[in-house]
C-alpha cells in the first residue's frame, strides 16, 4: 500500500513538471525575459548603453520622478513638487519611509548626494548636461529637497525620470555596477556573465502588494534564431525587443503567444564624422542620403516594419515634423551633388557597423544602394557595445557609423560639442539653447520643429528609420509595456494569469 502510494505521488509531480514544461500549469510567480544585447554594467549613472537601463531602470533604481506607459511624467520618490514663478526652484516633497535594499533611508541627503555626483566634474554619467543646470541643492529637512537652477530648464522634471537621474545610495557607488543597490521592488541577486542577471521581489517595497513576481530573470540572446528557439521551447517567457522581425509573423499565427508591435523613440541614423573631409562637405552628406531609399532599408533591415524619418526625432516625440521628403530618394541628384563636390570620379568609405543583425543588413543595403552613385562602401563589423562605445562614441576613430539612438526627445545631442558626431552649427545651437529654457511646450516644440528642419537639410547624420518594440511573450503575461516610451524592460507591474 505505501508503495502504492509513493508510486501515485511521484506520478503527479511528473505529470505537474510535464504541464509546466508545456505551459500549461497554473500561474506562477517567476518570469524570464529575453534581451538581445548584455549590458556593460548595472549603474546607469555612470555609463551610456541603453542595455543597463533596460534591466535596471525602475526594477532596481528609482528616481524622484518616472515616465508612465504613456510617456507622461509621474511621481515616484517625490510624492509631489512646486515650482516657483521664475521657473528657477524647485521644491520636492519625498516619499517617507523608503529604504535602498540594504537598509540605507532614503532622504533629502541622497538625493543632494545623487544629483551632485551627477553633475560633478569628473562625473562619467551619459546626460551630465542635465545636471549642469542645477545652482545648488537645499536639504532643509529629510523629507524635502530644494533644488535651484541657474537658468530655467523645461524638461528638467521629464529628465529627472530617466535612468540616468536615479537615486543611488553613497555607501555602494563603488560596487553597483555589479552589485547594484536601489530603493526599487526588485533586489539584484546574481549576474552570470554572458548569459544572465537575476533580481528578487524586494519583500520591503514602499509600495505595498508590488511586485507580484517573486522573481525575474534577464536572459541575454545576441543570436535572432536563437531568441525565436528560445520563445518556442519555452526557455524564455517574452522577449520585448525581438530582433528576427522576419519571423515575427510565425509567432503572430502561434496561440501560445500575444504578439504586439509597440512604438519607440529608437531612431536608426548613420552618423558621419562631420570633422573629417569629405564628410565636411554638404554636398556630399546631401548625396549619399538621396542615394537612399528609406522605405528599402526597413524591408531589407526590419521586414518592413518601421517609420521612415527624415530628422533625428522620432514620431512619437512631442513636436514631431514629417521631413523625410526634404532629400527623397533621387540617385540622379546623389550623382550630381558628387560632382559638384569634386568626387564624380568616385568616393571610398568605411562604415563601422554594430555587429546587430539589422544594423549589419541595413548596412548591406546601403552598401548596395550608394554604388550605384559611384560610392564604395566599405563595412567593418563592430563588436557591441564594448568595441563600438570605446572607438565611435568616445575616441571619435570613424568615418561613418550606424546605430539606434534610443533616447526620447535626444535632438540636442547635435549641439554638444564632444559628441561623436562632431557637427557644429551655431544656428541649430542657438536653436537648443532657447527650447531649453522654454517652459512653454507649445513654443518648444515649435523651436525643436526648426531644429528638426535644420538637420533635416545639413544631414550630419542619414535618417533612416524609427524602430518598432516587437513583443513576443506567453498568452498569460500581463503587465509588461507594449510601448517603449523611454529605454526599458519594466516588469514592476507584470504577473501571470491563472
């Protein structure tokens, strides 16, 4: 009899891991989540890969602001803000009784010690320029901050809410980037180097019932076939970001799966080194975009899926203008702005390009559309991020690069004076430093609509394309973005079905 029954027990639990192998046991609390790109780090206060905010952002870190779903500024640490007439101080009412992870409080102090470290000299932070408005940080007591700027600064709340703006606590700088420590609803637990980072429910969240997973593993898969066999043998849970757009169709026909095409800000530009001749030349930036037909590069690239740009603004940034038909595709014009320039007889070029499968096919297609202008293009792969990161964006070694600009509202990047683009124009500067301290949006977006304009007919860049968020995840995931307001893979909100 007791045999008997040893027998049936070990029967059910064979027959209960059978069902969860094939996705159909009851609901649980533990996801995986596949990312095609590993991060660098965990401290998104210190380096620029969108990679680290993706796992990190609003899961581990917060700030005293955040971005909802809908792309709208919402509080978070600071439970509520005033701002004076002038627009110059700001004065923030922090939420009580938060803790970082390893017990440190979380008050005025942190955020003086976070936003100073942000904006020091030798801060290493990706948008430091968003710090340097500040003048000076009051803490008057530990549940207010008091924050005035030299100038006033219209994003200054929506720039607060990004990865780059969170709180950290002093005691761990040293070590978050590979033990990161937040005040968020997920704890980190271990980072296995090349294949995945794994967060817990943090048991101690200021906000009570969240999250509803125990855990969350993030899941780095470069390979686009081997995101799609991962989804179909169940490895992974969702992939937010999958990267083989020409077999998305198979998962759309595939039960088992919700299958949603979201938007981003993420804008694929192939940006020149405008110091170096002959890219210092319009002409020749004029006649290598009209050597390119958009709507060619996001079949080739992303199976058709995108939105041809004409400026470095993505369709759902507030203010944007529709200019890709200021330099349409038109080989002939290509062909005759090369010879003004002096190069009729030809042009050699090398592209270095992120070793990404749509960047990579979005160069062979560019490839072959500038030849038929008379333009070798030459295309050296790029590891990334380490390798791109260190030649392109800092050291400036590059004649041509393509990459996904994945920051909202980023066309200020053009006027920062060590970008690696290296495009300096005093009348689009003129043009950012007015939309910056403008509180008006109306009036903004109307100055970013010049801006837009102006890069538009210089091209320090070519527009290419904004990129879609193709998600791919199981049929009972609930909770996760289908947008992609601001770079990030958000699961404080997800949880399974019954």
């Amino acid at each position: 009899m007791m045999h008997y029954r040893r027998t049936a027990i070990k029967s059910a639990v064979a027959a209960l891991v059978l069902l969860a192998g094939l996705g159909v046991a009851s609901a649980k609390d533990t996801l995986t989540l596949g990312l095609p790109i590993e991060p660098t780090g965990l401290d998104p206060t210190i380096s620029a890969p969108v990679a680290i905010r993706e796992v990190t952002w609003g899961n581990i870190y917060e700030g005293l602001t955040t971005i909802d779903k809908d792309g709208k500024v919402q509080p978070l640490l600071a439970t509520e803000w005033a701002v004076s007439d002038d627009g110059l101080v700001y004065t923030f009412k922090l939420r009580p009784d938060v803790k970082f992870h390893n017990g440190t409080a979380f008050d005025s102090s942190i955020v003086k010690f976070s936003l100073d470290r942000a904006r020091a000299e030798d801060s290493t932070n990706a948008q430091k320029q968003f710090f340097e408005p500040i003048e000076s940080i009051g803490t008057p007591d530990p549940l207010t901050a008091i924050i005035t700027l030299k100038a006033p600064t219209g994003l200054f709340i929506y720039h607060l809410a990004w990865g780059d703006a969170v709180m950290v606590d002093p005691k761990t700088v040293e070590t978050n980037k590979t033990e990161p420590v937040g005040t968020g609803p997920f704890r980190f637990k271990s980072w296995q180097r090349g294949d995945r980072v794994e967060v817990v429910r943090n048991d101690e969240y200021w906000d009570a019932g969240v999250p509803k997973l125990a855990a969350v593993t993030f899941r780095f898969i470069g390979d686009a076939q081997a995101q799609a066999a991962a989804l179909r043998a169940g490895d992974v849970d969702a992939i937010p970001n999958f990267t083989a757009p020409e077999l998305f169709g198979e998962f759309e026909n595939d039960d088992r799966f919700t299958t949603i095409v979201g938007n981003t800000p993420r804008k694929l530009v192939a940006g020149f080194n405008n110091s170096r001749a002959p890219f210092d030349d319009i002409r020749v930036r004029q006649a290598l975009m009209s050597a390119i037909d958009r709507q060619m590069v996001i079949e080739g690239a992303y199976s058709g899926y995108g939105i041809a740009i004409g400026s470095h603004y993505a369709p759902t940034d507030s203010g944007y203008i529709n200019l890709t038909g200021v330099l349409p595709y038109d080989p002939e014009k290509a062909t005759e702005l090369l010879g003004e320039a002096g190069l009729g007889g030809g042009l050699s070029l090398t592209i270095k390009c992120p070793q990404m499968t749509y960047t990579m096919r979005a160069c062979e297609v560019m490839q072959a559309m500038v030849a038929e202008v008379g333009v070798t293009m030459n295309v050296e792969a790029s590891e990334f991020p380490a390798k791109w990161i260190d030649e392109v964006f800092i050291k400036h070694d590059f004649e041509m690069s393509i990459v996904d600009h994945a920051e909202p509202m980023d066309i200020d990047i053009y006027s920062r004076p060590d970008y690696y683009f290296e495009y300096n124009n005093p009348a689009f500067n003129e043009i950012i430093e007015k939309a910056a301290v403008n509180s008006n949006e109306a009036e903004r977006n109307e100055l970013y609509g010049e801006a837009q304009k102006i890069l538009a007919n210089d091209v320090p860049a070519l527009y290419l394309f904004d990129l879609p968020r193709l998600n791919i995840w199981a049929k009972k995931i609930e909770g996760l973005w289908e947008n992609e307001p601001i770079s990030q893979v958000y699961v404080r909100d997800a949880y399974w079905t019954d």
